[in-house]
C-alpha cells in the first residue's frame, strides 16, 4: 500500500511524509517533483492551477503508486478534490492521511516559507477546493496544531 500525505500547501506534507517514510522503510516522493515547469510557472507567478492543470500532475502521482504497489511508499499531493484522490487510486492501493488546520496556522506557515514556488496568496484556493475525505475513502484526518512528531506517531499508529 502506498500513502499520500494530503492537504492544502504548508499543512506539513513533506515534513511528516519524510519522516513516515523513514519510519516505514519505504521510499518517499515529492508530489512538487511530479509537476511540469508550466504548473510551477503559473503558481510562482500567483495563479491558481485548474483542474486541466491537475491532469497529468496527478496521472504521474498514480503511476508512482502502482510501481511501488507492492514494496510500499510515501507520497505528497494536496488531493484537494474527490476525483483528484479517485485518480490516485488508479495506481493501487491508497491511504491518506489528511493534514488540516486552521486558516491562521497556514497562513503563518507559508509565509515563513522562503525557498517554495507556492505563494501563500494561493492558499484561500487551497481551501475553496479542498473537499475533505469521504466515508468511504481510507485514512485519518490529523489537526496541525501539534509537533510533526505527533503527526508522524500518529499516522504511523493508523496505517499499522
């Protein structure tokens, strides 16, 4: 089983999916390394990116999961949308674990951020399209407001 770490830009996904990783044994990948120059392009410059965008982001992501199916993975990936997550699960097997928090804490959070192409002006975005994780769809949701060691314990305890 592969599991994404989801949520809108500075809910922590590359901070507790490294580190999940690492406790799993398994191999981790950057969803921002799946993105064409064109996606990095349009966010750097304030832009939201559109479903059309998403596409062949998230066809990448999906394939990464199928490869390693059977040896396990971390990845990144807002998965902002049901449909965007049904893609993902294309590949195989999913599991997410969902990062929220407040307006407040993201907020603050990204715009500490020096070295990201992702403005935090792109955040309320984020949160218009964030649909959160259906009943039907495996995972757990964690609140931010913690250490990412919590984060990590906590995430690990729920995929067992």
């Amino acid at each position: 089983m592969v599991i994404v770490v989801m949520g809108v830009s500075g809910s922590g996904k590359t901070t507790v999916g490294k580190e999940l990783a690492a406790r799993l044994d398994v191999e981790y990948a950057e969803a921002d390394e799946f993105h064409p120059p064109a996606n990095i392009a349009k966010m750097s410059a304030g832009h939201p990116l559109t479903d059309e965008d998403r596409w062949p982001w998230l066809r990448a992501i999906a394939q990464w999961i199928g490869a390693h199916e059977e040896s396990g993975g971390v990845v990144t990936c807002s998965a902002l949308k049901r449909p965007y997550r049904d893609l993902l699960r294309t590949g195989g097997p999913v599991y997410f674990v969902h990062l929220t928090g407040s307006h407040d804490v993201i907020a603050a959070r990204l715009a500490g951020r020096q070295e990201h192409f992702m403005p935090a002006a792109l955040l309320d975005s984020q949160i218009a399209d964030l649909e959160p994780l259906g009943p039907d769809e495996p995972g757990i949701v964690l609140d931010i407001d913690t250490t990412p060691d919590v984060l990590v314990a906590a995430a690990f305890r729920a995929v067992g």
